[in-house]
C-alpha cells in the first residue's frame, strides 16, 4: 500500500451526503452512505465504493496476514456449487428458505454458497490420501450468500456479503483441538489490529454441527445477538448457549394435586391475579409442533419460552406453534388450560427449574379449571429437561452464581469443532499410519470480512462521523485546502510528499467547495489524521488534527511530515 498515488477527491468517485437515508436504522448503514463508502444496489446487496473497498482490503489484508502466520494456505473455491454434496449432508434441506437455489438451464440444481464445509472436504479427499498429508488447514476470503427474511442494518445483514472461512483436517481429535487454539489465536490477534472491542463466548453449533463452540462478539446497541456477561468471573456466552443444571428438590410434603375452579383465566397474568400468587408459581405449557407432532414445553409462569431454543434442541426438525385447528380431536388439549398431568401421546419437555419435587400451580386440561401441588416427578413426567427461557439480566451466572449482565453484540467471528459430521457424509479418509483407513475430524472457523467494516463503523464513530483505527483507514492522512489557490497548492505539494515517504494521501482538492463541507467531509469520512492548508499556508505552515482526539497543532511542512511518518 505504500507509495500509492494520491487519491485527490476532485477525481474520487463518492458524493458524500447531508443527511441519513431514509431507510437507515443503525449508525453504520448512516454513516457508510453519507460517507460515500457503499451504495444500495438491492435489498440486502451493496456495492463497495473507492473508500470503501480500501477499508474493506485492509481488513482482508489483516485477516490473511494472521491466517498465514498459522500456516492455513488460502485457495479459492467457486460460489456456485451443486446440490449433491449439500444434500449428502442434509444441509439443502436443513437450510431452508435462506439457501439461494437455482437450476442451470439443463435442469441440474445448484445453490450459492452460505458456507463451504462440503466443498472443502471433498477437496481434501481428492487432494489427501495418507495421514502424512494431514494436518492441513485451508481458507478462503469469498462471498457468500443467504436469502435473509429482511435484509437490513446495511451491511451488517445483507444477502450477499465477504467472509473468511477456513477448515482445519486432523485424523486425531488431539489435532483439532490444536487447529482450534490455533484459529483462536489467530482471532484475538486479528479483532486486536482491526481495533475492536470483543468478547469471546460460548455459543451453540446450529446448523453447523459439531460439538464445541464460540463466537466474538463486538459490544453494539446495533447487534442482533445478545450475550451474557458475568461481573465476576470469565463467564460469557451468547445468551443461546446458557445452560443451567436441573436441581431436585425434596417434594414430599406437598399436598396431593387439588383441582381449583378458575373462571377467565387462560392466560398466566390473569391467573396470577384471581389467584393472588406470583407468576413465578405458575407453571406455563406450550404447545409447539416437531415435524407435526405436537409437544409441549413446561417453563415457569414468569419466564418466556426462548424458540430458537427450541428449534437448537429439536434440529433439524422444523418447530411451528400450534394453531386452533390442532385442538380439534383432542379433549386432552383444552386451549389456555394445559397441564403436564394427564397429557396423552405428547413429549413433555421442561426447562431445569421445572426440576424434580418442585410445585406448581397450572392447568387442569379442563375448562376454566387449574390444579395446585402438582409436583414434578410425583404427578407428571418430564421427557427430557432442557434450557428454553428467555435469559434475563440477573439470572445466576452458571460459574459462580453472580447475577449475570445482557448486551447486545454484533457476531464478527465465529469457530467451530465440527469432528466428523461432513467426513462421515461425504466419506473423507485417509490411510492410517497401520494402512487401514481413518476417518478425518474437522474444525471450521469464519469471520465476517464485510460486517467487520459495520462493526467498527458502530464502535468507533462519534457525533460527527467515522473515526477509524490506523490500520483499516482510507488513508494515513487526509489533507485538506481550505480553498484558495495557494493553499491548494501547497495540499497538493505536501501530499506527494508525504506519498513519497510511504504515507497514503487523500487530499480534498475539490474547487468551489466552501472550507466548512471540506472541514465537515474531513471528520465524517474518519481518516486518523487530518493536515489543513488554510490561513497560514503562505508562511509554509499547516494545521494538524488527530480525528479521534481532536488535538490541534500547527506545523511548518517538515515537521507535519516527521510527525507523520514517525507516528
């Protein structure tokens, strides 16, 4: 990057903007446009402006830098791939509408790339036959596609976006381990140069299988992710992840079950208050449906039912919630009157405080009826216990006890210890070091190259616009003539200087542009250091200000470029 030419922006290719477009909701989607960064091409789909692809290369360039240095070599895998191997895995089904499908003109199915674990793997197996081919850990840096139900927040939720993945290939699962630490390193070091404020945490293995799991996090209001942090301990972890033990308790003086007439009282408020207990002594049902099948999901009256949690427990079966059609037939089923007592041919699961010996209060499967001291474990079964509710700031952190704190985050990275899903679906082999044949384990691992961008735009920008780190920068230096024919003259003359001691230059030569929305420009588009040309440039002297701080200082020429060139 160093001695490249000047970008003078009476030649740059980017209007900035006065004001927020109209469908902006977050800071980044603001910014980035008013910038002249990225422009809309269609829902969820950006093109990169001049500045804006020389932040987005920077942090490529950093990315694979530090991929490198762990010894992954990057290829480059096509985007448009066949259906065959996705299917071998499930995943053309498991996708579901996110998955760009399409046919080419002879009928054959194809799809846009979301991810690339099978791709990969049947490199490798083409690639690798012995054990001494392996460990061997590949990347790419390449779009990637998903048909988002609402693409919004700009780029940080696109259908079309960049995105570093590699794939690491053992024979031992001691080896991936090893390929894991190495990406985790590799991750920290990278989100350290690109400035960012993260968090590692736990997370849950989706679609993507495997059993270990953890994602970084970037602290924003604009995130869609909320994460767990304790105040305590190192505890932290996407709040989907959170999982507590179900502890019995000694349940035997409860009073046997007693049936309570409870007129108009479907839902847990109203019951609350008829009754004059807390919510927290209630027992809620609902009732979903796996694959058709109808379950129902036990959780306390003053906690709500997490989905997506469910969906992760039940996957890759599809969950919807019943509708009152699926009353029909079933006198078991008595809409807003539900109890786990008496249920017939339903899965019956429970989150962990729905533990063994605890009582409840909850429906009698009849009409305006209820039931109290119905004891888990006495009078109902749980089918299986697992984590569904909605975390909430406070609960107990699974460490150390200590309330927990919610934050919302943007996911900048995410790694996986996939171990033998894909090898298993696709075959992956190799001949073992006693010539029989060994199954290969797999690790994935990506960070999101293009939401980076979003990410630091929310973090670092303040009330007058971006504020870039150094190192993913348009420039080192944006110069500014206030106007006038000398001082342009001068701009101009120092940024060549500067060019030619390694600095990159974007000087604001722009003529009939009043020094005010050159000023303006200057702090919206968030170059680290901004040198002006104004009042003194006929005595050979220049403003220097540091973006982020605001320091002022003036300096003749020479000393502006030492102070530049040694910063």
């Amino acid at each position: 990057m160093a001695n490249a030419p000047v970008q003078r922006m009476s030649q740059l290719m980017a209007k900035t903007l006065r004001d927020d477009p109209a469908d902006a909701e977050v800071l980044s989607h603001k910014l980035l446009v008013r910038a002249g960064y990225v422009r809309r091409t269609a829902a969820g789909v950006w093109s990169w402006l001049p500045l804006g692809r020389k932040v987005l290369a920077n942090v490529e360039r950093i990315v694979r830098e530090e991929m490198d240095a762990i010894g992954a070599q990057e290829v480059l895998l096509p985007a448009l791939l066949p259906k065959e191997p996705y299917d071998a895995t499930g995943r053309w089904d498991e996708y579901g509408p996110e998955l760009f499908r399409l046919k080419d003109r002879r009928g054959g199915d194809y799809l846009l790339g979301p991810t690339h674990e099978e791709i990969f793997t049947l490199l490798v197996k083409d690639q690798c036959t012995s054990y001494k081919d392996l460990p061997v850990m590949l990347y790419q840096i390449q779009n990637k596609f998903r048909d988002e139900a609402r693409p919004r927040a700009g780029i940080l939720r696109g259908r079309e976006f960049l995105m570093k993945d590699s794939y690491s290939f053992d024979t031992e699962d001691e080896g991936l381990a090893k390929s894991y630490a190495l990406h985790r390193e590799a991750y920290q070091k990278v989100f350290a140069r690109l400035g960012l404020d993260y968090r590692i945490c736990a997370a849950t293995a989706g679609a993507m299988g495997g059993s270990k799991s953890e994602e970084f996090l970037a602290p924003a209001e604009a995130g869609e992710d909320t994460f767990a942090d304790c105040p305590n301990c190192d505890f932290a972890a996407n709040t989907e992840a959170i999982t507590y033990e179900s502890e019995p308790v000694d349940g035997s003086a409860v009073p046997a079950a007693e049936e309570i007439p409870t007129p108009d009282t479907p839902t847990i408020e109203t019951l609350a208050a008829s009754l004059g207990v807390p919510a927290s002594a209630t027992l809620k049902n609902l009732l979903v449906k796996v694959d058709g099948e109808i379950v129902a999901v036990g959780v306390p009256g003053d906690r709500e039912v997490d989905l997506g949690k469910v969906e992760a427990h039940f996957a890759p079966a599809t969950v919807e919630l019943v509708t009152a059609e699926d009353f029909v037939g079933r006198p078991d089923l008595v809409r807003g009157y539900v109890g786990p007592q008496g249920l017939e041919k339903v899965t019956y699961i429970a989150d962990p405080r729905v533990a063994p010996g605890t009582a409840w209060i909850t429906g009698a499967n009849k009409e305006h009826t209820h039931a109290k001291n119905v004891v888990a474990g006495r009078d109902f079964e749980v089918d299986a216990y697992v984590d569904v509710v909605v975390v909430r700031e406070g609960d107990p952190c699974p460490q150390c006890g200590t309330g927990l704190k919610l934050d919302r985050a943007i996911e900048i990275g995410h790694i996986f210890q996939l171990g033998r899903k894909y090898a298993d679906a696709l075959k992956l082999d190799v001949l073992g070091q006693q010539g029989k044949p060994v199954r290969v384990t797999m690790g994935s691992y990506g960070i999101g190259v293009s939401r980076a961008v979003a990410a630091l735009a929310e973090q670092s920008a303040d009330d007058k616009g971006l504020c870039w780190p150094a190192e993913v920068a348009p420039a080192d230096v944006h110069v500014v003539a206030a106007g006038k024919a000398l001082q342009t003259e001068l701009a101009l003359d120092v940024s060549e200087k500067l060019r030619a001691a390694g600095l990159r230059v974007l000087v604001d030569d722009r003529a009939g542009v009043s020094p005010g929305v050159k000023f303006t420009d200057s702090e919206l588009i968030g170059v680290p250091k901004i040198l002006v040309a104004g009042r003194r440039s006929a005595e050979g002297v220049l403003e220097l200000k540091d973006r982020r701080t605001g320091e002022r200082e003036e300096l003749t020429v020479d000393e502006a470029i030492a102070r530049l060139t040694t910063a």
